[in-house]
C-alpha cells in the first residue's frame, strides 16, 4: 500500500499490487483535515 501524509491533511492511503519493472503514476487529493 501506498500513505501520504501531510500536516494539516487527512491521510490518503491506496492499496495496490506492482509489478516489478512497471511504473505507476499517481495522483493524491488530499482533504483539509477538520482539527489542523
């Protein structure tokens, strides 16, 4: 699984399966958290 986390932000979690020698973009939208 993939985590991003920033401060001031809700976590943004994804889980999924690789392939060795591929290559994944990603693209996180991550929320305003309620309690900065």
């Amino acid at each position: 699984s993939v985590v991003v986390k920033k401060s001031g932000y809700k976590s943004w979690e994804r889980k999924m399966k690789v392939v060795a020698g591929s290559s994944i973009h990603l693209n996180a939208e991550m929320e305003k958290s309620a309690n900065p």
